[in-house]
C-alpha cells in the first residue's frame, strides 16, 4: 500500500487530463482551481516527473502524463465499475449504451430489437448525447462515438466509416426529377441540408459531393431545406420534402424498402468512423459483447 500514489491526486489528474483544463477539472470535482492544482503538483512530487506543461490558462500532457493517462483512466474506471455493482447488490445488470442523437432511432434501434430477440429479459438503457461523456462517472457500458479519438484509455472496437449519398422518395422525382440532366439543374430550393451543429466540421456538404462528381455547383442552404439532424435529413427525404445527402448507416432500411431511392452511385465519406467505446472492465461482459458483436456484423460495407 506504501507504493500507491495519492488516490484524490490520480483522480485529480485524471480528470483534468480529460478535461484539458485545471479550471474545468475543478468545476467537476466541485474544488477550487488551487486545489486541482496543488493535488497535480503533490502527484508530480510523488513520482519525480512533471505531467503537465503549463502556459497561463492552458495545460498540456508532458510525455510523462501522455505515459500514465490510460493506465489511470483504466484503473479509476475499475474502481467505479466495483462500487456500482456492489451498489446494485442483487439488481438485474442493465445495459447501459450512450450514442448520438441522430444514431439512436434509424440505426441503434433496430439492432437493439434484434439483440433482445436473443436476449428477451435484457434491460436496457437508452441515452441520446453529445461526445464527449463521462463512461466513469455516468456508469455508461457502451459509447457509440462520431471519432475514434475522444475517448483515450478505454477498449475501441471500430464500427463503420459511412458515407453520404444523394436519397429521395420515389414519388419526389417522378414529380421533379430530369433524367437527362441528374441534379444538376434542379431548384435551390429542393435541396436538403444538414447543419451538423459548432462540433462538427468534417462531414460533406453538397458542394463536396458535387465536387466529387466532378462539377462545381454548390446549392445554397439558405434556399433550401434545412435539418439540425441527419436522421431528420433522411425522414425529410422519407416524406418527400426533398433530396438528402443521407448517411447510408440511417438510409439503409429505406433504401431496401424502396420508401427512398439512390440518385446516384457516387457517395463521399465521413470525415472519422463510427466507433464503440467501452471502459475495459465492462468490455468482456456478455450483454456488451453481444451488442458490439451484433453493431459490427451489421455495419453496412461502405
């Protein structure tokens, strides 16, 4: 017991490493800035290394920090996981799995059913947010994450790497569609858009998917459909209000239902791959593997 470090000091640091700022930390922890601060330095003091390069405001891992981060994650992790089942006591195991909002209805969901046909008494829990999350703090098995980077520390099962196509209804383009000339002549105006919100600045517009064509048009968002959701892009598409640059992983099933139709081959990537994240003491649990196994076997290839 003598050769472990200072426990408050290992979480200080861990979550201001996640968090990327001392104030932050604090504001998590419910402490002072001071006190984050002077936790890291008897942290530094104990191992004889300096974690943190520190420049006014900012912070930054040093080599040393970069070393231990995961390791530490991992262990805090573990020691959260003990706690909550001894807390549940004899409670049935609930599975509980974060993901985007725009993942949990046209994709999550259908593969949820198809998991608890096999396991008909499982229960699951459900949550529709924004990266990044705290797995540790908010007893969360299973990230489903836009990136494979927000989440260092924890086991990464890569997922998809989707695309985007152009998807309308069928009704739509037998009443607008020109077949001679493709999109390259419709109206402004019948173009979806997807604002994908301030986090987000990788995923194709219009422009790119043009671009990959190997034109230059550009609609303009102002003067077409706008969506704060890609699932909403599609169920726009769905209900014939427009053509969607959709991503294939959320038009799949309506693509095979024939309820949307591809109006081209030519599709552009994402700019990151889905993946799923998992704090390594829940990765072996059987209703995790189960699902991760089932979200990869059905990962449409793209």
């Amino acid at each position: 017991m003598d050769r472990l470090p200072p426990l408050n000091a290992i979480k200080a640091f861990e979550v201001a490493a996640r968090a990327g700022s001392f104030t932050l930390a604090a504001s998590e922890l419910g402490v002072s800035s001071a006190a984050v601060s002077q936790q890291i330095r008897n942290l530094e003091t104990w191992f004889g290394k300096q974690l943190f390069v520190r420049t006014g405001n900012r912070i930054a891992l040093t080599d040393a920090g970069h070393a231990i981060y995961p390791q530490t994650a991992r262990a805090l992790g573990d020691i959260a996981a003990i706690g909550q089942r001894m807390l549940e006591g004899g409670l049935r195991t609930r599975l509980v799995v974060s993901v985007p909002f725009s993942l949990a209805e046209l994709w999550l969901a259908p593969r949820l059913a198809v998991l608890l046909d096999a396991f008909p008494h499982m229960a699951i829990d459900v949550r529709a947010e924004d990266d990044p999350i705290d797995l540790m703090r908010q007893n969360v098995d299973l990230r489903i994450s836009y990136g494979d980077y927000h989440y260092p520390g924890l086991r990464m099962v890569g997922l998809v790497h989707d695309d985007v196509l152009p998807v309308c209804a069928p009704d739509f383009w037998q009443r607008y569609g020109n077949g001679d000339t493709g999109l390259i002549d419709l109206h402004e105006s019948l173009f979806i858009h997807t604002n994908w919100g301030p986090n987000y600045a990788s995923h194709p517009s219009w422009a790119d998917w043009f671009a990959a064509c190997g034109g230059n048009r550009s609609p303009d968002p102002s003067q077409g459909r706008r969506v704060g959701l890609s699932s909403l892009a599609i169920a726009s598409a769905r209900l014939g209000l427009g053509i969607a640059l959709g991503q294939r992983v959320m038009a799949q099933v309506d693509l095979d239902a024939g309820r949307l139709i591809a109006l081209s081959s030519v599709s552009v990537r994402l700019g990151h791959p889905y993946c799923a994240f998992m704090p390594p003491a829940k990765a072996d649990r059987a209703d995790v593997a189960a699902l991760v196994g089932l979200l990869v076997k059905t990962a449409p290839a793209t």
